[in-house]
C-alpha cells in the first residue's frame, strides 16, 4: 500500500520524533531528581547511550517508545498499514540493536532498567516509579 502523505509531508512528521527529551523520559527523570539520584544523559561512550546513566549505582536506564522498539502486546504498538515491510524492517533493527548493546552492557557490568512508554501512563506510572526505587 502507498504512504498516504506526500514526502515532504512525511519528511516533516519524522523531523518532529525525538528521540532525547521525550515526556517518558522527562517523567522518569524528573522522578529520579527529586529523589536524589544524580545521573548522566545520553552517555556516548556506552553502547546504545543509554537515557540515563547513574554512575554510583553502576545502573543504566533506558526510555523506550513502545512503537519504535516494538513492545509486544502493547496497544500502542501497532503495526502500519503503509510500508508495512519497511517498519518492521526498521523496528525490528531497533530491536536487535537493544538487545545487542544490553548484552555489551551487560559484559560490562552494568545494570539495566527498561522502561517503556506504556508504563508511564497515568494508570501504571507510580507503580512503575515504585518499582524503579525498589530497583536500588
């Protein structure tokens, strides 16, 4: 099926995805702040650059969009109707590196957290947040 924008249409709403400073993460930061954890962003020097980077706790934290890295049985992740082959060909990437860099990471001697967007919504985020607490 063909995309149902034009390319510059198209071009225009993938400039607007971020991939720093999204609200998940600022939610989990935020959180993290007030609690007194100090931590690093975006750390280039660690595979996969993590979100956030807690030295002392030799943990890493990664905010993970449920789409664009593929959250099975997540309602927000669905597959497209247009280029379907060309987003699985991309989410399925995503995948792969993450599983790629946590497994770096993880040699390591790193901690990892994931969390996904999905987990921060008003019904599940201070569970989620609890949660990460107790993860220390």
């Amino acid at each position: 099926m063909a995309d149902v924008h034009t390319p510059e249409q198209r071009s225009y709403n993938m400039s607007r995805v971020r991939s720093k400073d999204t609200k998940p993460e600022l939610i989990v930061r935020k959180f993290l702040h007030a609690h007194g954890f100090r931590y690093r962003l975006h750390d280039k020097k660690l595979p996969g650059k993590p979100d956030m980077v807690l030295p002392k706790y030799k943990t890493v934290i990664f905010v993970h969009g449920c789409f664009y890295h593929g959250h099975e049985g997540c309602r927000y992740f669905v597959v497209p109707k247009t280029r379907t082959d060309w987003w699985l060909e991309k989410i399925n990437g995503n995948k792969r590196r993450d599983s790629e860099n946590e497994a770096k990471l993880v040699s390591e001697g790193w901690k990892i957290i994931t969390i996904f967007e999905c987990e921060l919504k008003p019904k599940t985020k201070s569970i989620t947040l609890q949660n990460l607490l107790e993860a220390f």
